[in-house]
C-alpha cells in the first residue's frame, strides 16, 4: 500500500522514457489532468488521472511554418478549448517576435487550430482565470517597462477578455521587476540596463486571499525560481493590487534549486484528485545533468503546497520519494445514464465534481442532481432545464415539493452570453456544509442556499427525466473548510471550552481555547489557521495515554497555521513552516488527546478525510 500512495519527481510517463515538460499548464476536464507543455516542434499534451501517472499523447498543435511554441495554456467552455501559446516563424532568429495567439479545438487532446494572433509585440505566457463569471487574462510582455533605465524587463499585465478570443483592451500591470535576483541578464544592451524577468503567471485563491506565482531569472539559468505575490480579493478582479510577499524589495522564494533539481520555475497550480489539497506543478532539470545549452532538460515536477497566513509554503523540490495527492472518497468513471443512478453515500459535509453531458433530443435535456436523496418523498435535488436554461434547486419534505433557490444556466452578461451546448460536457462543483450548499458552473456562476439536514445524509446521485446522459466523472471528497462566521460548527468536531464567535473567528472566554476531537478517523488532514492576540502565545498538545505535554508552537508574531496529518505511517505536525517530530500515543490513544490555544484567535479550520485506499 505504501508504495502505491507515493511518487518521485521527475513524475513518470506509461511509456517508461523520459519526457521534456517545459512551462506545464495543467488542466482538468472529465476528472483527468490534461498538461500543455512548451516544444520546439509543437504543443505537447500528456494526461493522468492523479496527477502522478502520466501518458504522453503526442502535439496539441503544429502549424507549419513556425516553431517554439512557448507557455501553452488551454480554458475550457461550453464545449470548446481555447489554446492560448505563441510561437515564432520557422526562419526567425530572435524570440522577441514571438507573439500571443489563440487556437481552438473540440477535443482537449486536439487538433488545435489557428485563430488569432492577438498582438505583433513580443507576448507570451498567458493564464486565463474566470472570476465572477467573467474571463480575465494575466500575460507577460517587454514594451510596458522595456525603455526605463533603471529597473527594466519582462513583467506580468492583466486584462479582462469580451470573450476568449477578444481583449478588453484595458491592460495593468500587476508585478513588476524590484530585485537584483529577478535579473535575466546583466548590461544586456552594452548600455548599464541590466534586464529583468518576471513571466509564468499563476493565480491560486483561498478565502479572502489571491496568491499569484510568478517566475523570475532566466529560464536557462541554474537560479530561476517561483515568487509570489498577494492582493486581497475584490468582487471587480481589475481593482486587486498584487504585491511582492513579504515585500517588493525582499526576496522570498517559494521554490528555488537545491543539490538535486535546478531551474525551478514556471509553474501552474492544481487541485489534488481529493478537490482540498492544491499542488504545484512545475519545470526543472536534474542538477547532476551537466546544463547543455540547446538541449530540452527541464521534465514536470510536482509538490504540495501550504498555507501559512500570508505565507505560502513548499519544501520542494523533491527528488525522493513522496505521498502522493490525494484521492477522494467516491470515484466514478464513464457512465451512460438513462434512469435513476446513485453515486454512493453522502456526508454532512463534501466537495464533489460532476461532469456530465445530454444526448440531442427534440426535448432538450433535463436531469437532476441529487445533493442528498431518502426516498422518493425527502430529496434535495438540483435540477437542470436546457430548454428553460435554468438550473432550480427543489426540496421534497414529507412528499411536499419547494423551489429553494434559480438560476440561468449561463448568464445573459457572463463570459458564456447565453451559450449552454447540454450535449457538451459541463461542470458541477457541489458542496455541502451543515445544511448550506453551493453550486458553482464552470463559467464561475454560484448559487448559495441552505436547507438544514432532517434526516441522516442521504445519497448523492442522478435523476435522468426522459433524457440520455453521460456522467464523464463524478468524484466526492469529505472535506469541509470554515472561516470566519463559518467556524460556528467547529463544536461539531470537537468538544470546546467556552468561547465567542466574531466576524473573524474564536476567542476563548478564559486563559485558552481547549479542543478535544468528538471522534478520530484513521486517515485525515486538519488545518487551524490563527491570528496573534498576544504575545505571550502558545501551542500545547496534551495527550493521555500516556499522559504528556508537547509544545507544538509558542512566541508567534504574524498570522500563522498548523497542520495535523493523521495516516498510516503515524500523526505529524506542521506549525508556521516548521515540522515536528513527537513521539505521540497510538492511535487509541488519540481519541482522550485535546489541544490548548494560549493569546491566539481561531480564524480558519479545514478537515479533509484522507482516502484509505
């Protein structure tokens, strides 16, 4: 079992050779990663059901005539994939003419088509993100500080997009170059200017908080590394201001090489199979390889990442052995659906993934999405109407049936404009916490309602009404992440000592905040996030069989979390960055164990239930 739940960067292919994956752009559709990767011949596309096993499938794209075809990244809607890329003509010498451009295709593995090519400046390493149901596009380029003397270079802008295949045309900037270690080259020009780089835009969200990853150095250089950098999250995405962490004028990587791996850099962030835990997926090279100039070394990485206040953390890049992403709870595969089909049992809490298409009829489509089902007179379902272009949420209490809660497919203002093609596969992000529910499209729509559980959860499944489906994947992790007023369930996890709930988290009415889990799981992730109230501040784990103190953190300064990891090689530690080794009680023992929060504020807490396969 150990070794299935493991992997060892560089990630291996089917074949059994040795892959290059410059630049990896990682997307998931139907429940499998696709990952976009740079090529002197073409687009490279490969995918994987884990993100650790990989199957190469050849080029997405090859126009003739060109060639380096830099930063692939590939968006998803109503049915067609947009390529964003760029390349340069076959007998060009200088990569400064490599230009954005857009292809498209029906089927994420291509054949990709040519469309447009967006700008006649050097343009490249795009990262579409939907926000608020609408299409944004971060892209590097040369001429928006290429003149200035002092601090010139490559540097990362944002636009909104009409659609995907037109830019707004309102263009900022949102990192810019600060640090001697973002330097491309030194008096690259004979005049003094040395050049800077920041290219590799990607964006990671989490609460009220909006990393974005960037690359900087040279991408040939030993010393390219990945940056972040932070804005606050605000409902219009052109008014976030992203700034360096910890400060513009300090620099603090997330990745950087080490002994084994070198050339760290441009990366895409995804969500472990599991839907809680994010992972970087990035470039390097192996640092024993002699660095052959003209030859593709660098192969697909990829690491887990942390949360840590403002802080994000990695301790890659590995190069041994590793646990491998989690997987969810409730997998399922490739289902032609025509009556009533039950995914499995529900959970008081869950994220879920449902990719599902209609087959053409004369009647549209209509299906329902069974957020929890009883029987035929207590349901919770959410159901979609292609002719109505509505998606209604329904509840059956005692057989007496209530619209909770509507939407429009696809809004009429959104990047989608009214498009819904129900015989394209489309996504359904589910989730459930304690009776309050959110769907989110795949256009970035949500729909929030409440209806609290009256009997136990129930099943999850689906409701074909005379139409014929195909369920691509459907995937269920017990996960459940609370925040702010949110953390008002927290006593269903733990017995607590008295407390008070504000806007931002728990205070302990006393001296500390004791918690002592209701009951234990053999396989689970936790997460405590915290703001210091004093310094004087500490973090104690008693545990009673045997009976022991263990100090877990104390004297902390600035926002910080604590990671509990519970599996089958034991129970670890994570706080503020650092691990801890205890010699902790067995797994019997951990149900009598509680944790003591000294002079600290409560503001986040994240359970996930490990997959036990």
């Amino acid at each position: 079992m150990y070794a299935t739940n493991t992997y060892c960067n560089p990630v291996p292919f089917s074949d059994g050779k040795r892959h290059t994956n410059p630049d990896p752009y990682v997307l998931k559709w139907c429940g499998k990663y696709y990952c976009y990767a740079t090529d002197e011949q073409g687009v490279k596309v490969s995918v994987s059901k884990d993100l650790v096993h990989w199957e190469y499938k050849g080029y997405a794209i090859r126009e003739e005539g060109f060639r380096d075809y830099w930063a692939p990244a590939v968006l998803y809607l109503d049915g067609i994939f947009y390529m964003y890329y760029s390349n340069i003509p076959a007998e060009e010498t200088d990569n400064h003419e490599e230009h954005l451009k857009l292809a498209v295709s029906k089927h994420p593995e291509g054949v990709f088509e040519w469309k447009k090519t967006f700008f006649d400046k050097f343009s490249i390493d795009a990262h579409p993100i939907l926000w608020q149901g609408n299409l944004y596009l971060f892209y590097s380029v040369n001429d928006w500080i290429g003149t200035e003397e002092r601090v010139a270079g490559t540097c990362i802008v944002a636009d909104q997009m009409v659609s995907p295949e037109e830019f707004a045309g309102n263009p900022k900037a949102v990192v810019l170059p600060t640090l001697p270690e973002e330097i491309f080259a030194k008096n690259r020009f004979g005049e003094g200017q040395d050049w800077h780089t920041i290219e590799g835009a990607a964006p990671l969200v989490r609460g009220s908080r909006f990393w974005l990853l960037y690359s900087a150095n040279a991408y040939v250089n030993v010393d390219y590394y990945v940056g972040t950098a932070l804005a606050a999250c605000k409902e219009n995405f052109m008014d976030m201001e992203w700034k360096k962490y910890p400060a513009d004028y300090i620099c603090c990587p997330l990745l950087k090489r080490n002994e084994l791996v070198e050339g760290t850099g441009h990366n895409t962030v995804a969500k472990a199979p599991n839907m809680a835990d994010d992972w970087i997926v990035y470039h390097g090279r192996n640092a024993k390889e002699t660095l052959t100039p003209g030859t593709e070394q660098r192969e697909m990485h990829i690491d887990p990442l942390y949360f840590n206040g403002d802080e994000l953390l990695c301790f890659g890049p590995t190069a041994s052995a590793q646990k491998a992403p989690g997987m969810p709870q409730i997998q399922l595969w490739d289902l032609d659906v025509t009556d009533t089909t039950m995914f499995g049992q529900g959970s008081p809490y869950y994220e879920a993934e449902l990719w599902v298409s209609a087959k053409h009829s004369h009647m549209g489509a209509r299906y329902g999405i069974y957020l929890q089902y009883h029987d035929s007179n207590h349901y919770l379902e959410a159901q979609v109407s292609t002719g109505k272009q509505e998606l209604s949420v329904i509840s059956a209490r005692d057989g007496v049936r209530s619209v909770l809660a509507k939407m429009p497919l696809s809004k009429k203002d959104g990047i989608c404009k009214g498009r819904y093609d129900y015989t394209a596969p489309h996504l359904f992000r589910l989730a459930k916490l304690f009776g309050s529910y959110t769907i989110t499209l795949e256009g970035g729509e949500e729909l929030r309602f409440t209806e609290p559980d009256t009997k136990s959860c129930g099943t999850v499944g689906i409701r074909p009404y005379f139409s014929e489906l195909t369920v691509h994947s459907f995937a269920l992790t017990r996960t459940a992440l609370f925040m702010g007023q949110g953390l008002k369930h927290l006593g269903k996890f733990f017995e607590l000592s008295p407390c008070a709930l504000d806007e931002e988290g728990i205070l302990p009415l006393g001296q500390e905040l004791s918690v002592r889990p209701k009951e234990t799981d053999n396989s689970y992730t936790e997460v405590f996030s915290f703001q210091i109230q004093k310094a004087d501040n500490r973090i104690l784990l008693h545990t009673a069989q045997p009976a022991a103190e263990h100090l877990l953190a104390s004297g902390k300064t600035k926002e910080f979390s604590l990671y509990h990891i519970v599996d089958a090689d034991g129970e670890h530690f994570l706080a503020d960055g650092k691990k801890i080794e205890l010699d902790l009680p067995s797994p019997e023992g951990r149900q009598n164990s509680q944790m003591l929060f000294y002079g600290l504020k409560l503001t986040e807490y994240q359970y996930t239930k490990n997959d036990s396969n």
